[in-house]
C-alpha cells in the first residue's frame, strides 16, 4: 500500500491552497463579469425599445433574468471549491484541479454573458418591431446560456476529481 508524501513534501507545498483560491476567484470574478456584461447590453435594448412598446417591456426582460444565472453558476462552483479547501494537507493537484475548475465556469460564464448581451440587445430591439421575434429570441438566449452550463458540468466532474490529500 502506497503512503502519501508528507506535508510541506513537493506534492504538498504550502502554496498549493493557493491555486484552489484562485479557482474560486477566477469562478466569480469571470462568471460576475459576463453576468453583468449580458445585463449591462441587454438592458441598453430593453430601455431602447421601452419608448417605442412599453407594453412588450415584461416579456423584454428575459435576457436580463439569463443573464443573472450566469453568475450562479460561478457562485455554485465556488462555494463547492472552498468547502474543500484546507490550509493544511492540500496537495498541489488538488489546487491545480480546483484552479481548472473554477477557470473552466468563470471563462463559459463570461462567454455566455457576451452572448446573451449581444442577442439580448439585439433580438430586443427587433423585438419591438416584430413580435413574432420573440420564439426566436428565446431560442437563441437559451444557447447562448447553455455555454456557460455546459462549464458548470465540467466545472463539477473536474470537482469531484480534486481527491489529492496529503
């Protein structure tokens, strides 16, 4: 039976907790900014069309709520890294796994928000011109979301293997 390196060995430094922060960091920092990007360009298109259709303003809304979700996905992520990290008896891969995780959902997320803001503001504006936009609109907001989902399960199966402790 194999023994595991002792602490402070080179598989255990005392950095390695290091890189799990920075995958938490990378998570909300990343998934915030797309998050916000989406609202932010979004919530140009639905103040754009709101003088022209106000009355279309509540179903317009639906790329801000999208884009919202994505910063969920960095906060799952990063409550599930730091519930496993350690001061003591963290091993380097386990760091290196959690910094890939946390990059992997910060990065989608931050992809994802560009998408929906884009289309948000876009589909938005020819929203209040051609109601039958809206099914398109949906559709196209629903792809831009899955981006930033598929890295949550990646972010997740990455998770589960940051099993490495000294």
């Amino acid at each position: 039976m194999a023994t595991l390196p002792p602490i402070g060995s080179d598989y255990c430094p005392p950095f390695a907790p290091f890189f799990g922060l920075m995958g938490v960091a990378g998570a909300m920092v990343f998934s915030s900014m797309g998050a916000g990007y989406g609202t932010f360009k979004s919530g140009i298109g639905i103040s754009g069309m709101g003088t022209f259709r106000p009355e279309l303003m509540m179903k317009a809304l639906i790329p801000v709520i999208m884009a919202g979700i994505i910063a969920v996905y960095g906060l799952v992520i990063s409550v599930l890294i730091a519930g496993s990290l350690s001061a003591k008896g963290y091993s380097l891969y386990s760091g290196f796994v959690h910094l890939a995780a946390g990059l992997c959902v910060g990065l989608t997320g931050l992809a994802a928000g560009y998408a929906i803001g884009i289309v948000g503001d876009v589909c938005v504006r020819g929203y209040a011109y051609q109601p039958r936009l809206f099914v398109a609109m949906v559709l196209v907001l629903i792809f831009a979301e899955v981006l930033g989902l598929y890295g949550l399960i990646v972010g997740l199966i990455l998770n589960t293997k940051a099993a490495g402790t000294c």
